[in-house]
C-alpha cells in the first residue's frame, strides 16, 4: 500500500519470457526494510536460490531506489543495485546518484527485479504505465554514449534516463559496472557483468507528475535549510570535488602509492583537485535535486589524450587508483582513462588496482613482456596504463586476463604475486590506507561485498571533536580516538558508525549531504523520513533497517560457501609501508583478529561468524532462521 513517497509496488521483468509484472510491495516491507540496499537484499535472499551461476540465467538483478529517490531534499537521489558478484561470488551491492532513481519512483515504482536471459540484446523502456522490451542488438557492442544517445532517439524524448552498460558489461569483465547518464556509477562487484550476462543493454526510464509526499511543505523547509547550509567557498566540495583529498591525503602517509607499497606521492600535486580545476575543468556537475554540485566534467582538446566532458571527469577515488596506485602523475593520462572507463562500463576502482597490480608483478620479474603484449608494464608509464582500460574493457589480449581481476589473476601466477594482491573476498581495495585508518581494516574485510571504503566514517573523524561529534554521540560513541588505534572500542565503534552509513544505503541518501560529512542532521533525517511516508519512525527505527541488512548479507554470504576465513586482508597490510610520513607502520595481526571477533560480538554473532537465532529473532527475521539452519547444516 502506498504511503506518501512509498509507492508500494515492483516491476518484475523475465527476460526469458518476456512476461512483465507489477508486485505489491506491502507496507509493513517498506518499513522494515526501506528501500535500496536492504530492500534488494530482501528480495534476493528470498528469490535467488544458493549457489547459482552469478553468469547464469537464475542470478537475478534489483534496482532498489533509497526510500528517499525523488524527494527533492539534495543528496536524495541514490539507488542501490543488487545481485550475486561474479567478482566475489557473494553478495553484489553498488550505490549511485544521479537521475535516475527519481524517474523510476515518478514512474510508480520502487523497485526494478529483473529475471532470466533475454534470447536476444534488448532494451527496457518504462514510460508511465507502460513497460516495452526492445530489440537492442544494433546496440550491442556500443560504447555508453553512442547506445544512450541512440536509445533516446528510439524512444522520442531526450529527457529519458537511461542505465546502461557498454561493452566490458557484455564481455563478462568481472568488475564491469553500470552508468546512468555517463557519469553515475554503480561501479562496484561486477553488476554491468551480470547485467551484460542477460542480454539486457539499458534500462530506460520516463515518469509522469510528481512524487507524493505525506507533508510536502515540511520538505520543502528541510530542502531549503540544508541548502542553505553547503559550503561553496574555495576548496569545498563544490570547488574541488573529492579530488581535493589528493595532497592533503599524501602528506599525512594515506595515499596508496605503487600497488600500496607506500602511501605518499611524489606526484600528488600534480594529480591534485586544485590541478585539475585549473587545467582541465570545464563545468561542475550534479545529481537530480542537489545544491552541492560536487561532480567533474573535464575536456582536453590538444596532446596525446582528447577527453570528451559528456563523460563527466575523474573523481578521487578514479584518481588515486589510475594515477597515484600505478605511479602515474600525468593528469590528462588519468582523465582519459577515467573516460575509457566511462565509455567502456569499467569501475575506476578495480580497473586501477588490478593495473597496479600487474605493473608490480611486471618489476617483480613474475610476467615479461610475452605476458604483457609487449607493454613495458614499470610503475609510472601513463600510455601503458590508458592502452590496458581499453584492452581490458574490450577484453583483449593481456586485457582478457585483467579481467578478472587481482583475486584470480594472483592465483593463476602464484603464490608470491597473492601476498601483495590488494583485494578483499575478490574485490580490489578502495584507494585508502588501512594501516594508517585503522578501522577500514574492518570494513575491507567485513564488507559482504568485499573491500568497501564507505561502510562507515572515517577514523580521521573520530581524532577529536568537532561540530559533527553529536552525529557520533547519538550513535553510542563518546570518545575520541587515534586514526591508527586498531582496538576494540574502535571495532565497536565502527560497527555503531556503520549502521548510519548503511541506513544511507536504504534511504538513497548521499555521505556528503547529511551529517556528520554533509549539511542534514539526524533529527532532521528522522524528519524528513516522516515527512515523505507518513510514517513515525524514530532514529532507532531506522538504524535497525542497517541491521537486519548486516544479518541478512552474511547470511547470503554464508550460504555461498563464505566463512569467517574470508574476513582476512592481504599479506602486504601486515607489513611496514616502505616509505613516507607513515613508514614502518603496519597492522597487528592480534589486534586484527581481536577487532574482528568484538565487531562479531556487537553485530549478535557467534565465534565462528554466523548470526545468532536470536539476533534474528530481535530484527524480526524469523523468515530467515531456516536459511540460518540449512547453512549450518551444510557445515
């Protein structure tokens, strides 16, 4: 039943059949479970039988809008996709913004289940009431923007929002992602795989009228006052993107540099948000209802490497992982990878690790240039770093086996080449430093979807007190810690802090939006929920939305064949870095282990890492107690 910006049904699509159907979601779902992450993630754990082919036509994809997608309060336009990872083989989660989300919910759903394998390429196009499979094989093979624009022209309207992947998607590249207008990036675990695995190019989507709200004038006075709250001064958000953490990450030893070798730049200033403002930047993107306006778009005209601004521009992440992790300062080689990855469907993230990766083996003596198709892989050579996006996203040659990223690529050349593999349950690690931020240890390793840097806020945050210290005080965390401290008041912490940023996941809300990153409050949050639904739900509520999320993904995990075995990080983060302000510093592999069993204690599972029955009990879970049991069955 719908309940303001609730809409209460899914559209569920079998590409086998062709046949399109809409559910209803009840409202007693929607509250327990929100939308976006937990949403997908109730859907999938009930729907996808355990052990299925992540490539295989009973793998199941689910575009969850956040409960908030469409609101328009900024950073409300987040959506989460869902599936099993063919990077991990466990459970596949990625988060965008954008446009995209809101059109679905104007269009009257909350979610998107897509089912089977299309016998031919086809297209989705929601417009309204009505839902069309259309061909798409004379789009298959299309870089993103060819395909978006040629799918708009088909459709008549060139406001049509479109998801889609591009050929790394259709190739099987495990860490393919999927885009929505270009720019937006649900890059993580592999979904543009999946998505490419049923024959599906884009979803389209067109809505009609405007999003219900239970008091539309209440949102209208949280919107104004967040706005009002967003820094656009010289070097905000808004002037530099996160790019701005460039420099000021490499001074302080956080920079993954050379395959996380060591964590300070050289070339840090030359790949800094203040560089790229004043060189390349031509325009300031944003996402749909948002005054922060915190995206790139970048054009290069003249050199080696032309940049097209459709494409948007790099972020940090994108930065660090093709430029910094490679070695690599030259900016416009880095802009124009970060395009191929666009135009190709490549996460930023994955893409530049596993490049590192192979450029260390290639120094180390692990592969030659028979390996590598000739290509000179030393750390810093830009041109070989642009020619491998395009070979792995193309899958050829070298690029094939790239691929398949670091986990399996490590495996296959040996043992020496895995202790320095910089991955988590198979999917690369963000460009952050768990050995200097002592608590992404455990959101590397804890991620159900492998190595995540936004499970939760960053220790840097926890050091001492600022104005956004209440956020953590209403979370249970009333002390200041060091940003190296790897303890059990930090895993407890973590795990308290993680229950917000994962709430986010469910309500489609952006980090840099809502404390204790952006302007929005948690009483304001809390405000702003019951003023979209209709519903009074308090913060506790809410959090417990993350809960049942963090119960229901280890279970998915588990079911898979996962174990607490798979909670673990490389070799290389139980070693000193090698240089730089942090040199020397290096994980304890006790104060890891302890860490993780006291984040199994505050989560209510047992020693071997399973949900406790009653943990299940007290989130309302009671329907998935027999996959807990079946589990350790099997056991």
């Amino acid at each position: 039943m719908a309940s303001g910006c609730f809409r209460g049904r899914i559209l569920v699509v079998d590409l086998t059949t062709g046949q399109v159907e809409v559910q209803t979601l009840p409202e007693h779902v929607g509250r327990q479970y929100l939308g976006g992450a937990a949403l997908g993630l109730w859907w999938l754990l009930r729907q996808v039988p355990a052990g299925v082919n992540p490539l295989g036509p009973a793998n199941q994809l689910v575009f969850a809008a956040g409960l908030l997608g469409g609101v328009p309060v900024s950073g409300t336009s987040r959506f989460n996709i869902s599936a099993k990872s063919p990077l991990t083989g466990g459970l596949a989660e990625a988060q965008a913004s954008g446009w995209w989300a809101p059109e679905l919910r104007r269009a009257g759903y909350d979610a998107l289940v897509v089912q089977g394998v299309a016998p031919k390429p086809v297209y989705l196009w929601i417009h309204g009431d009505q839902v069309e499979l259309r061909e798409a094989s004379h789009l298959w093979g299309l870089e993103t923007g060819p395909a978006q624009e040629a799918i708009r022209e088909e459709v008549g309207d060139p406001r049509a929002r479109v998801a889609l992947i591009g050929p790394a998607g259709e190739r099987g590249v495990r860490y393919a992602c999927i885009l929505n207008e270009l720019r937006h990036v649900n890059g993580r675990t592999g979904l543009g795989a999946v998505m490419g695995s049923k024959r599906l190019k884009a979803v389209a989507v067109r809505g009609e009228g405007v999003l219900p709200l239970h008091d539309p004038q209440k949102v209208r006075d949280l919107a104004r006052s967040a706005a009002e709250r967003i820094p656009r001064e010289p070097g905000s958000f808004h002037d530099l993107g996160t790019a701005r953490g460039v420099v000021p990450l490499s001074l302080s030893g956080m920079l993954p540099t050379r395959n996380f070798q060591t964590s300070a730049f050289e070339g840090a200033e030359r790949l800094s948000g203040e560089r790229l403002r004043d060189t390349y930047l031509v325009g300031r993107g944003t996402c749909w209802a948002c005054a922060v306006a915190c995206k790139r778009e970048v054009r290069i005209d003249e050199g080696p490497y032309q940049v097209d601004p459709m494409y948007g521009g790099p972020e940090y992440e994108t930065i660090a992982a093709l430029g910094s992790c490679c070695g690599v300062d030259d900016l416009a080689a880095v802009c124009k990878a970060h395009e191929l990855c666009q135009r190709l469907g490549l996460d930023t993230i994955s893409t530049g690790v596993t490049i590192a990766f192979a450029m260390e083996c290639y120094e180390r003596g692990l592969i030659g240039l028979e390996q590598t198709d000739g290509l000179d892989l030393r750390f810093g050579n830009a041109e070989a770093m642009v020619t491998l996006v395009e070979r792995i996203g193309r899958r050829e040659g070298f690029g094939r086996l790239l691929g398949e990223g670091v986990a399996r690529l490590a495996h296959r050349i040996g043992p020496e080449a895995e202790a320095f593999a910089m991955h988590a349950r198979g999917q690369e690690f963000p460009m952050h430093e768990p050995r200097v931020r002592a608590s992404l240890a455990l959101a590397f390793s804890l991620a159900p979807t492998g190595a995540d840097h936004v499970e939760a806020p960053h220790d840097v945050q926890l050091e001492k007190v600022t104005d956004s210290f209440e956020t953590f005080r209403l979370l249970g965390v009333h002390e200041t810690m060091p940003v190296d401290e790897l303890s059990q008041r930090k895993a407890r912490a973590f795990h308290r802090l993680q229950r917000l940023w994962g709430l986010f996941n469910s309500l489609g809300m952006c980090i840099f939006c809502a404390q204790p990153v952006g302007p929005l409050t948690l009483p304001e949050l809390v405000d702003l929920v019951r003023a979209s639904t209709g519903w009074d739900l308090s913060l506790e509520d809410l959090l417990r939305v993350k809960d049942r999320h963090t119960a229901l993904s280890r279970l998915f995990n588990l079911r898979e064949g996962m174990t607490r075995a798979d909670d673990a990080l490389p070799r290389r983060m139980f070693e000193p870095i090698a240089s730089g302000p942090r040199e020397g510093q290096r994980l304890s592999p006790e104060e890891f282990r302890q860490a993780v069993q006291t984040y199994y204690q505050e989560a209510g599972w047992d020693e071997e890492g399973f949900p406790k029955e009653e943990t299940l009990r007290a989130l309302d879970l009671d329907w998935a107690l027999p996959i807990l049991a079946e589990v350790k069955k099997k056991r």
